[in-house]
C-alpha cells in the first residue's frame, strides 16, 4: 500500500502466492536468523491442523516443512516467549495449544484464568499472545476473540463474537 491502510478508504493489490488447497489462518514472519520467511498455517487434513511453511520470498514459492500436528487446530500464531519463539493454536479441545518452532513438536498448552470459552460456547479461539516490553505491568497480554455459535442460527455457521483481553507472566 503506499498509503496507511488504518485511516480512509483503500484499495490494494492482491496477486495469488502459489499456496493451494484447503488452507487456512495465516501468520507470516521473516526469521532473520534463517533468512527465511515462515508460515504457520491451518491446512484441511482429514480436519484442520497447523504446518509450518517457508519461502525465501514473502509473496510466492512456500514448501511445507513441518506438521501437521495432532490436534485439530484454527487460529495460529508464532510469537516470542523470552527469547524463544513458540507456535500457538487454538483448538476444538477447549485448549490453546503451543507447539516448538519451527518443527511444531508439543510443547504444552497455556494455562489460562477464565479462558474465553465454556461448556456451551465455540472453541475456536485465534490465540495473539504478545511479548511486552521490560517494565510493562506485566510481561504478556494476549487479544483473543470467541466463536460461539448463537441460537437459531442454521448450518454450518460460526460467528467471531465478544474480544477477551488477557495479561499474562511466566509460571
């Protein structure tokens, strides 16, 4: 864009990048130390489950290089916990996953106070999961939006609903 896409109206270019299929939730970086960008994504594998991907080029030519991972997954991001980057994603499990980067093995899952699901909401959450800066109040915040699938509302049909505001520290 050679205008702030945050204040007025904009149009913007899109061209396709070559990734094909049933893919889903991208969150794209440039990984300065192996000089390549990364993709964690959701890709339709008999259900949606994070891979990892990587491209010398934002824009085109992504191969798969890690994952699929076990667990159903939607919503994914990579952020830096410390000094170490993780994967997160949210899950139909009622939990938000987290896995090694950028090989996607189980690291655990987060522990959270009041998740923004329950017995009767969606599960689908897209975990965004932030590092603060030193002499923050608190070391994370994490944004987090529920899916809950409102009453009467037919077929397959999800809604992005109510935005849960987090603030986090390491155990």
């Amino acid at each position: 864009s050679q205008q702030d896409p945050r204040f007025g109206f904009s149009v913007m270019q899109a061209t396709p990048f070559g990734v094909v299929g049933d893919i889903e939730d991208p969150h794209i970086l440039f990984d300065s130390d192996a000089n390549k960008w990364r993709m964690l994504t959701c890709e339709n594998r008999g259900g949606y489950k994070a891979i990892m991907m990587e491209s010398d080029d934002w824009n085109h030519g992504y191969e798969h290089i890690a994952g699929p991972v076990a667990h159903n997954s939607t919503g994914t991001s990579i952020q830096k916990i410390g000094d170490t980057r993780y994967c997160f994603s949210g899950s139909q499990e009622r939990q938000i996953f987290i896995y090694t980067y950028p090989d996607l093995k189980e690291a655990g899952t987060l522990s959270m106070d009041l998740p923004p699901w329950d017995k009767n909401s969606g599960t689908r959450v897209w975990p965004n999961i932030v590092q603060l800066p030193p002499g923050s109040p608190f070391s994370y915040v994490a944004l987090m939006m529920d899916r809950y699938k409102y009453p009467g509302i037919q077929g397959p049909h999800w809604t992005y609903g109510a935005l849960y505001l987090f603030h986090g520290y390491e155990p």
